[in-house]
C-alpha cells in the first residue's frame, strides 16, 4: 500500500473507517488548535480506502453541522484506485458541544471538560479569565484599605503608578485595574488581591508551607499563609527566612556577610508565578521543604505547548489570571514580556545553584529547587568550613559545647538565652560557643534568630 503526504498542521489524524463516534474528537479538535483528519487511511499513513464514500460525503458534513454546529472541509480523495476523505477542521472562536458534552483535544488525548474546566474553557473561547467574573456577594467593605496602599506604594516604588495616586480612594483604584464591572460589582480578582478575608469567598487562597524530614510522611512542622495574595509573597518570604531556610554566614574584611541560600528575588519570583498563575477554583499553594530541596507546587498547568525550555527561552506571557497578573506588574512584581523566568536564572547562576525544574504535576505546575548551599552545610563541604577545619567529620568540642549539643539534640528550637539559664554563663559566652560551632561545620541555623531552630549535623571526637 503506498503512503499518502498529509497536509503540514499542528495536528493531524489517521482513522482506516468512519465512524459517529469521530464526531467527539471533531468537537475537541474544533475547542482546541484544529486538525486535519484522514479517514480510510492507517496511522503508518497508508491508504487502506473507504466503502460508501458517496455516502459518507454527504452524511460527514451533515452530521457535523447538525450535532456541532459548525462548517468543515470534506474532501475526497483517491490514490492508487483506492478512495479516502480528508475532513479540514478550523478552530473555533466559540465553544463547540456535541450532544451537550464539551471536548477538548490536549496533546495526544481527547478529554471532556466538566466543572472548573469547562468554566476555564467558556471563559477564555469569551476572550475573559476566571478572576474577571463579578462575584456578588461581595461588597466594598470586603476589601482592605490598608492592601490598597501597599500596592500603590509598591507601584510607585517600582514607577508604575503616579506619586499623586497614593492617597486615591479605594473606589478608583479597582476600576483603574479594571476589578469593578459597570454596575460597581467586585471581581473575583478585587477580592482576592485587596480582600480583608478573601478566604470567606475563596478557601483556596492558601500558602501551605511543611518541613518534611526523609519523606512526605514525616512532617515536623509548618505554616499556612492566608490573607490577600498582593502581600502573600512577603508573607511567606519572612517565614522561609525565619523558620525554613539558612542564611550561611561569611566575612568580607570586617563586614560579616549573611545571605540567604536561594537568592531571594529569584525566590520571589518564583513565588510570584505561583500566587499569579495559580487556579483558584482547585487546591492551595503547597510548598515542601526537604534537607535537599524545595517543592512549590501551585493548581493550572502550564499553557498548552509550553515546557521547562520554552520558559526559560523567549517566550510570550499567557497569564491565567488576566486581572491578577496587572496588577502584579503595576506592583512591580512581574513584567508583562515572559521574562520572569529569566530573572530567574540571573539570579540562581551567579550563586551557583541548579536551575530550578519546571513540570506539570498532578493537574498544576511544580517547580523543584535544589538547596545546594544547605546540602553544602549538612556535609560539610564548604570552602569556610574545609580552610578552618582538619578533619571535617570529627571536631573537638570543650566541655561547654558538648553540654550544648546535649542541649540541643534535646530540643532543637530552644533559644540561647534559655541555654544560657540552663549552663547557668551569660548569653553572650553561648553565642560565641554557637558561632564557633557553626564555624566547624557541626551545627546549622535553619531559620533566624526567633523562630528558626538548630540542627546538628557533626560527630565529636571521641575520649576528649
């Protein structure tokens, strides 16, 4: 059997017969980019012919335009004495159904939309984003004066927004941004960028953060981030600062330099494509936090045919979230040009940290980044700790420090002026123990000085 050339599109389908149930992906092909569709013709693209194709030349346009409501292309075809139809389908710039039922054609397979999906779909096919719906039971007194002036303070700041707009009142700011509609309804957005408790509307607007020890399953502590999104990410950068990450200490001549071990505009970023991309009709925002690495993983994948390369290349912005996402960068949280991603890598190459990894996960995105300077810590491998110490698995500790370490494997949260009490010296003789503790390489600081907690990561030399 000889092979046919077909036409050059996105996508393009081989089916050997005709058969009604063809009219779904019709359906999903005409919501989705379009197609071309062969009919007596195998997926090798080998001409196997049709029976009837009189018939079906008229039966095939028919059905489409009675059940899906819409104008394709049948053409037949002959090669080699043997008869095909090629069915030319456009994409639609209206939501197509077929019985009632809404089909999608995502990547190689045919899904039927319900729910939060099919309320994405209608909404995008109407040129609109889910936070641009009114939601009426929402009124002025919902939203929080005092989020409105941290967002024309941060726009000003950035010179996004006029000096004389940071007294403006909180009527003509939200139809600045466009989150009232004519009849002055709150929307969507308006709640979940200014509300006073938008978790009332809305009980996904959550940023969970857990520590987890060797798996999912051990769990030693966390923290929920609730409150309006425009001040989230500041939210959950004091508690990863305070509670979740280190900041390694190192000195320039007399300057004592201590910086956090993921650069933290980049981090920001990050944050800031969860909290603005995220589906907030699905679940919170979660962030795991292991020795190794960090899980940010928010609810919407990634737009269609977009990928970890395509990202972190040239690309254009497809934000979910219409509303949000200006408001965002009239915040001066992102650009409206693909280039967070960008940002990213300038901030992640110069420390010398892997580029995060970015994947579709369990229906959302997750982005995995590796804690390379933390993991540097728990081995003791840093340039610090191996010019200051012989042996960097095996250090000895005065008698004092020991008492420390006792101490602390005991309870890892207790603060030095407690152990002051408890070795009964003044604070400042523990934090010079601490620091030369930390200078070994046997004890780290994850978090800061009030809510962080220790952990001791070296041996002590036996018989000292």
């Amino acid at each position: 059997m000889s092979k046919i050339k077909p036409k050059e599109c996105q996508n393009v389908e081989f089916k050997s017969s005709w058969n009604d149930k063809y009219l779904e992906w019709i359906c999903g092909f005409a919501n989705a980019q379009g197609a071309v569709m062969y009919f007596g013709v195998n997926d090798d693209h080998e001409v196997v012919g049709l029976k009837n194709t009189k018939k079906l030349l008229e039966d095939i346009p028919n059905k489409i335009v009675n059940y899906l409501g819409i104008v394709v292309d049948v053409n037949l075809c002959e090669q080699d004495g043997l008869e095909y139809i090629e069915v030319v389908i456009e994409p639609s710039n209206v939501p197509i159904s077929y019985r009632g039922k809404y089909y999608y054609r995502s990547g190689s397979t045919m899904q039927e939309l319900n729910g939060a999906s099919l309320q994405q779909f209608v909404l995008k096919k109407m040129g609109r984003s889910w936070d641009d719906v009114t939601f009426d039971r929402a009124k002025l007194d919902d939203i929080d004066r005092d989020a409105i002036d941290y967002f024309l303070r941060k726009g000003i700041n950035a010179q996004r927004i006029p000096e004389d707009q940071l007294n403006a009142p909180t009527v003509d700011v939200l139809t600045s941004l466009g989150l009232m509609d004519e009849d002055g309804g709150l929307k969507n957005a308006a709640i979940l960028l200014f509300g006073k408790k938008p978790q009332r509307f809305f009980p996904s607007v959550i940023f969970k953060i857990g520590r987890f020890g060797r798996n999912d399953a051990d769990l030693m502590f966390q923290d929920v981030i609730e409150g309006n999104i425009i001040q989230m990410a500041d939210h959950v950068m004091d508690a990863l600062q305070g509670k979740y990450l280190v900041s390694p200490i190192r000195f320039e001549g007399m300057n004592r330099i201590e910086r956090l071990e993921i650069p933290k505009e980049a981090l920001r970023e990050v944050l800031y494509n969860a909290i603005a991309h995220k589906d907030y009709t699905g679940s919170d925002i979660q962030m795991h936090v292991f020795d190794d690495r960090l899980e940010i993983w928010n609810e919407g994948e990634l737009p269609v045919g977009y990928n970890q390369e395509t990202l972190f290349a040239r690309h254009s912005s497809k934000p979910r979230n219409r509303n949000i996402a200006n408001a965002f960068f009239k915040a001066g949280f992102i650009d409206t040009w693909g280039r967070g991603f960008q940002k990213i890598q300038d901030g992640f190459e110069p420390a010398g940290i892997p580029m995060p990894k970015v994947e579709n996960f369990c229906g959302g995105v997750r982005v995995t980044i590796q804690r390379t300077k933390f993991m540097q810590m728990m081995n003791n491998v840093t340039s610090d700790v191996s010019s200051n110490v012989g042996s960097l698995s095996v250090v000895q500790l005065t008698e004092r420090q020991k008492k420390i370490r006792e101490i602390i494997l005991k309870d890892s949260y207790i603060s030095t002026q407690q152990m002051s009490v408890v070795l009964s010296v003044v604070k400042r003789t523990v934090e010079r123990d601490l620091a030369d503790l930390q200078k070994k390489g046997v004890l780290i600081r994850e978090g800061n000085t009030s809510a962080g907690h220790w952990i001791w990561v070296g041996a002590i030399e036996k018989n000292t």
